[in-house]
C-alpha cells in the first residue's frame, strides 16, 4: 500500500516511525518542516501498521486543508498570475482546451525560475516566489495534459527517469547521512532545484552543476537569513560579499549531488555524472579562511561584564544596561560552553532529563536518546564518541545552575525554553545571537565564536595538566593514540569531578552569583 511507504524503521534504534515528505504549498500548517517524523514507539511492523494509518490519515488531511487554504490564494487570484506569468514569457503559453499548456516542460521551469525573480511593478519578491512555489506543487493540477509538456520519452526509459526531489530522497534514504550531512544534502539539491527547476536527472548538463558552482562561490558567509534567501541564488551571486563560501565547503556541498547522481546513473535514471570533472579553486579572494582563537582574559572580562551578566534594560535589550537579571538560555549557554567545552548544539538539545546525579555528582548526560517522541529524531551528536557524561563545574553550581535546571525537572521540551520548531534551529539562531551580542559589545574579531569555548576548554585542561585521554573523554574525542582505541573509554563520574573542578578561566564570576535574576 502506497501510505506504508512513509513507514520505516529509525536506522539506529529499529523502532518503527513515520516519516512523511510534506510539500512545500503545505510547509507553514507544519512549522516550515519539510519532513514529517513521529515514532510509532514499536518494533513489531504489524503494530507500527495498525498505528500508522489513523496518523497518516490526519497527516494527509493536515495536507489537503493546508493546500487548499493557502494564504497565498485567499488574497490573489490564481488566473491573473497565470495571465500575467504568460505575458512576461511572451506569450510562450498557448490556450488550449481550458488549460494553459507549455510545448516544454524544461522551458516552462526556466522561465517560471526566471518569472519568480522578475522585477514587476505592484508585486512584491514574495508574491512571485510563493506563486513559484504553488504552481510547482501544483503542476499535475495546473497542467493535466502531462504529455504535451514535454516529449514524449521512450516508453523503455519513461520508467526510469526520476526528478531532482525524488533523486534526493532516494540519496538521503540509501546513505543514512549523519543529521548534519543530510541538511547539507537537502540544502544543495534544493539549490539545483532553485537554478533548473525540479526537473529530470537526466536532463540537468556539466554547465547546471558549473553554475551552481559559481553561484555558491559567491554565497555569503554568516548564514542563511530571511532576507539574503528572498533574494534568490542567481541574484546572491551577482552582489559583491565581504566573505563568501571556501571552495572546499562547496566541494563537499557539490560532493552530494555528485553522489546523488553516481546513484542515478547505477540505477538507470540517467547516462552519466555531470558533475564527473569539475574543479574547484584552492581559494578565491573572499573566502580566507578564519583560524578560531581561544577567549583571552580581556575578552572573558568584556563578556561577563556586559549588561547581560551585570543588568539589562529588558528580556529584549539585553547589550542595554539595567536592572533586569535575565536567567534564560543568553545567560546559561555561555557559562555551559566555558566550563564543559561541549559544542553549541549539544548543550541547545538538553532536557531537563540530561542533567542527572551519581554517587554524589551532578553531570550532563550528553546524548541522543530521549523519553519524548517529538525530540526522537532531533537529537544528534557529531559522532558516536560524543555521547558522554560531564560533571556539571563548581563555578556552574556556585552560580546557582543546579537551582535553574531543578525548576524545569519533570516538564515536557527542552531544558532552555525557546519558540523556534527543532533543537538545530534553536542552534543556529543562538550563534547567530551571540555573534550579534558580541558586536554589540565590542568583542568582534571574527575569530572569536561560540565554538571558541570548545578551544578555550582544551587548553584549560592542558593548564591543570589533566590527562590528554581524560579531556579527550569530556570533550568526545576520539584517542588519538592508537592504545587509547582499544577498550572502552570509561571513567568514574567522581573522578572525572575532581579533574574538571580544576579547570579555571582568568575572570571573576562573583559578581554574577550575587545578582538578583529574574
């Protein structure tokens, strides 16, 4: 049955889950989520059956009311656009039995890319992207005489090809990426997509793939925001960036869609690799390459004595000095990277369940697994070593943490409260905030991050002369050496107490615990 598709087993746990593509027009009734996952809590395919359909059924409905109703048609009229689109392509479409008919389906998908970046008087970017995205997802719709939209394909091959879309998912379904990689992999084939449409495999050509070479080239560094993705990937690269994306990163990037098409080409769906041959600068004059530096004292004292840790104005003007004590996850997350060394998105994927005690010792349980089901598949760490046990520092307990995390012990979500759909995003948009905050208080030398902690925590266990393997083990790197891989890496909690606790960092934090919060 076509709904048992969507049913398959989570690739490390073998408990069986939901995992349902949603189409774009359908996005915002699902949080802007392009996939729907749910656990189905069962290993038993049977029971996941008789579990899944009832979801899937209001899935599917979530689907239909949410396309139907698209904000985009309540306030525009779908035939004027159509009008409109056929005007500015001059008049390429023909009127033919109530439908409007492309002799092409390649040219259609150019001229509708193209159409969706126009500059068009009383029209807003918006508008013609969102009328891109519906009349993509609506295609069949639109234009039911499928055959005339494009040639008509050997009978042999039309059973083969297969679309941009679905090329992706069969690659993200067959190499089981890591949660970062497939983000990445999402990421660039969308790009493609954004460029050519989503077309054919075998209709996308060795100068599709240069183009979305150069085009990522001159893709800005410092995130994906709001504003630079209306702009639309062909308009991006024609502006000139202060700093762009390393030819290595789009390597790797075009590196999945080269994979994508090594796939296509061993299952039938097209000839050959287009991205066979391409080449890659070494670098380009925008994208110099920042070595992380560690947080030196002056920079320790510039943050902790910053309105956030002194007194804001409010929960909104935090770089603003005041009488508000804010205890919220722009207070916590710094101090946490400081003093474990974990990465951003591991401390932003705590539950209140991760910060638990043994024989004494109060730790963070850094990890994937979880009780709840709407966080079963937002986890990830970057490796299986990074699933680890750190004592919580004493700095962090004499600042009153262990206060903060027994308030939201037996509570639903996440430990740091936040609004945003998944523990990744929550990630993102807290480095993005902090890269901001530090403007805002003079610490902007680009070479000092968040991810700095991670640095400054490493060489603070070298300065207490803690054991390589120890700080490796709080850290979740693997040994270097080649005895250090042999064995279980495991360590007594109260031991790796007595290590961390010698850690210390060249700034008073006094000041900090005396303070009133919020």
């Amino acid at each position: 049955m076509a709904a048992m598709s969507y049913l398959q087993k989570h690739p490390k746990t073998g408990v069986y889950r939901i995992r349902r593509p949603i189409p774009v027009a359908a996005r915002a009734a699902f949080g802007g989520r392009a996939v729907y996952l749910k656990s189905l809590g069962t290993k038993d395919l049977a029971e996941a059956k008789r579990a899944a359909f009832p979801i899937l059924a209001e899935v599917q409905d979530r689907i239909n009311r949410a396309i139907e109703g698209a904000v985009f048609w309540q306030t525009h009229d779908m035939q004027s656009y159509l009008v409109l689109f056929a005007e500015w392509s001059g008049w390429q479409i023909r009127r033919h039995d109530s439908r409007w008919v492309y002799d092409s389906r390649d040219e259609f998908q150019k001229d509708l890319a193209e159409f969706a970046q126009a500059d068009l008087s009383g029209i807003t970017p918006t508008d013609l992207n969102d009328f891109r995205l519906y009349v993509e997802d609506e295609e069949a719709s639109l234009f039911p005489d499928q055959s005339r939209l494009e040639p008509e394909p050997e009978p042999a091959r039309a059973a083969k090809r297969i679309k941009l879309s679905d090329l992706e998912a069969r690659l993200i379904e067959a190499k089981d990426y890591e949660a970062r990689s497939e983000m990445d992999a999402r990421n660039v084939f969308g790009y493609l997509r954004e460029l050519r449409g989503d077309c054919f495999a075998d209709q996308i050509r060795h100068a599709d793939i240069r183009e979305l070479r150069e085009c990522l080239l001159r893709y800005p560094v410092g995130g994906r925001t709001e504003a630079i993705v209306k702009m639309g990937l062909r308009k991006i690269a024609e502006k000139k960036w202060p700093r762009t994306m390393s030819p290595k990163t789009v390597k790797k990037l075009i590196g999945f869609v080269s994979s994508g098409f090594k796939l296509a080409v061993s299952e039938g769906w097209c000839d050959s690799n287009p991205c066979q041959g391409l080449l890659f600068p070494k670098l380009t004059p925008t994208s110099v390459k920042v070595e992380l530096v560690d947080w030196r004292p002056e920079d320790l004292r510039v943050l902790f004595g910053s309105p956030l840790y002194l007194g804001s104005r409010n929960e909104i003007n935090l770089a603003t000095p005041g009488n508000v004590h804010v205890r919220d996850f722009h207070f916590w997350l710094p101090l946490l990277g400081m003093f474990t060394g974990a990465r951003l998105t591991e401390l932003c994927q705590l539950e209140p369940a991760d910060i638990r005690q043994d024989e004494g010792v109060w730790y963070f349980h850094l990890t994937t697994r979880t009780d709840e089901d709407e966080l079963h598949d937002e986890k990830s760490l970057k490796n299986p070593g990074s699933e680890r046990e750190v004592p919580i520092h004493r700095a962090l307990i004499d600042l009153k943490f262990l206060d903060f995390a027994k308030q939201r012990q037996g509570r639903m979500g996440l430990l740091f409260e936040n609004h945003y759909p998944s523990p990744k995003v929550f990630s993102r948009k807290v480095s993005r905030w902090f890269g901001e905050y530090m403007d805002s208080i003079g610490l902007n030398d680009p070479a000092l991050r968040f991810h700095s902690f991670r640095h400054s925590f490493k060489t603070a266990c070298r300065m207490a002369n803690i054991p390589a393997e120890v700080h490796d083990s709080l850290t979740g790197h693997v040994p270097q050496t080649v005895g250090g891989q042999y064995g279980k890496q495991m360590r007594l909690i109260a031991y790796l107490k007595e290590q961390i606790d010698r850690i210390q960092f060249d700034v008073d934090l006094s000041e900090l615990a005396t303070s009133n919060p919020k």
